[in-house]
C-alpha cells in the first residue's frame, strides 16, 4: 500500500486550532471512510455488525436551512435500548467569547472536531435526555418540536437562533437510521467509535472517531493515525461530515417538494374515490 501523504496545516492554521483546544473541554478526531472502502475496512478493523446498536437521528430546521446559516443544529436522537438524547449546539464558536454564564454551565460543553487534510471546527453543546416515545411523537405530528428541549436548551436557541423562528415552526430533516458500535483495539490503548449512517438516496458514510482531552489531542491524533495505517485505512480519502450531507438532502427534498403545486383537499377526495 501506498503511503498516504497528508497536506501540511500552514502555521497560522495551526495556531488556529491550538488556541481553540486550548479553549475547548474535549477533541474528537473524526476520520470518515470513503464508499467504496468501507467494507475493507470494517474487516481490518475487526468490527463485527452484531454488535452495534441502532439509532435514528432527526434534525429541525427550515427549508432552506437558516439555523445551518446562523450557526446552529438542533437536533433529536433515539436511541436503542437506553434513552435518547435533544442537542441545541453552536456550530462554529469561539470558546473565548462565549458568555461567561453560558461557558460556566455544566449543561453546556466546547468541542473541537479535526479531520484529516487540516479540517477543524470548535462547537458548544447542551445536550439533555429525552423520552424515544417523544421523539417519535413529534416525528408523527403528535407533540410540539419545543417539548423535547429543556428550558435553558430553548432560551440557547432563542438567544443564538435566527430572529423570529420558533421551535414550534421548524421542519424534521430525517429521521436517519444509524449503526454505532464502540471497540478498544490493544494497539490503540483507547475507545473508537465506529458510526455507518445510511442516507435515503442509498449513500452511506462511515466515521470513525476517538475522544481525549486538549493536552492528549497531538499525541492520540499521532496514534490514530498510526493505528489506521498499519490497518490499511485509506487517511486521504475525501472527508464527508454526517450533518452536512444530511441537512443538504432533506432540505433539498423540501425545497423540492414545496415546488410542486399541492392539490385540494376536494382533487385529493375525487383521486381517493376513483381508486378501484
């Protein structure tokens, strides 16, 4: 196997993203696999599908994604077998000049995500669990977006979401299923989370990723990298993140499907009648 050369951050990049680390409470690199390599890899690796857990995530924004513009996700998760989860977050932050108050809660974290090719992104997190029951609900229609966040998620979004949009006016992107699963190969000494999400139009993205502290990022993106080339993983491979391409198809989905004339209810009652 070839060797794969990575681009080189300049230092104004690098200087970058140490002061965001340094600013941050946790790094998570994150590595997405290419199509075409995943089943390669989920062999080296040793990951057995049995044993990952199943998942469905759903975001809520609008048609043509102004919290994406504005900086942030909100979003909501089931989860197999243990609660889920509703996620306000701020995407990208400055650690240094978020509120003091906001920065002090213990609801709320600051993470740096880096991917390979010098990709980084600092963001703040308020997470809190919630019902899979209620999930479901409001994906059927039958409780508000508003009732899976918590009072402090909801005055997050009002404080950092667009002027004049509601929780309540949002739109579901999603849901989207997912297969996560958690190994601790010997040679790596930590965690790898392993996450396959499966996208409706039949694309798939798998990420492998690990967290640590600031002060072990450069020494655990050093064995990482290490680790998954002695394993064959492809590390230049086109970086996808699971967001991003999910935001970009629902939304183009609903722009899609907002285009099209809706029929009346008195069309809709004929086409039922007519049906054999």
């Amino acid at each position: 196997m070839a060797e794969t050369v990575l681009p080189i951050m300049s230092s104004d990049r690098l200087g970058e993203l140490m002061r965001l680390v340094k600013g941050a409470d946790t790094v998570e690199l994150k590595l997405s696999v290419p199509d075409g390599d995943q089943r390669g890899a989920v062999q080296a690796l040793g990951i057995d599908p049995l044993d990952a857990q199943i998942r469905q995530v759903v975001f809520f924004d609008t048609p043509d994604l102004a919290l994406d513009k504005a900086g942030v996700v909100v979003r909501a998760r089931r989860v197999q077998r243990r609660p889920g989860d509703a996620v306000v977050k701020l995407r990208p932050v400055d650690p240094d000049r978020l509120p003091p108050s906001l920065r002090q809660s213990p609801d709320f974290g600051v993470e740096v995500d880096a991917m390979p090719g010098g990709s980084f992104v600092a963001s703040g997190t308020m997470k809190s669990p919630v019902d899979n029951a209620h999930v479901k609900d409001v994906l059927t229609g039958d409780r508000p977006i508003r009732k899976l966040f918590t009072k402090q998620q909801r005055e997050l979004f009002t404080m950092f979401g667009p002027e004049g949009i509601e929780l309540d006016e949002l739109r579901p992107l999603g849901p989207i299923p997912i297969m996560k699963l958690k190994f601790s190969p010997a040679e790596m000494g930590r965690r790898i989370v392993a996450e396959l999400w499966f996208y409706p139009d039949g694309s798939r993205i798998l990420e492998l990723s690990t967290k640590c502290l600031p002060v072990e990022a450069l020494n655990v993106a050093a064995e990482g990298r290490a680790f998954l080339g002695q394993h064959g993983v492809d590390l230049g491979g086109v970086q996808q993140t699971k967001t991003r391409t999910a935001l970009t198809y629902f939304s183009e989905q609903l722009r899609g499907a907002s285009s099209k004339p809706r029929s009346t209810p008195r069309q809709r009652t004929a086409a039922r009648r007519a049906q054999p």
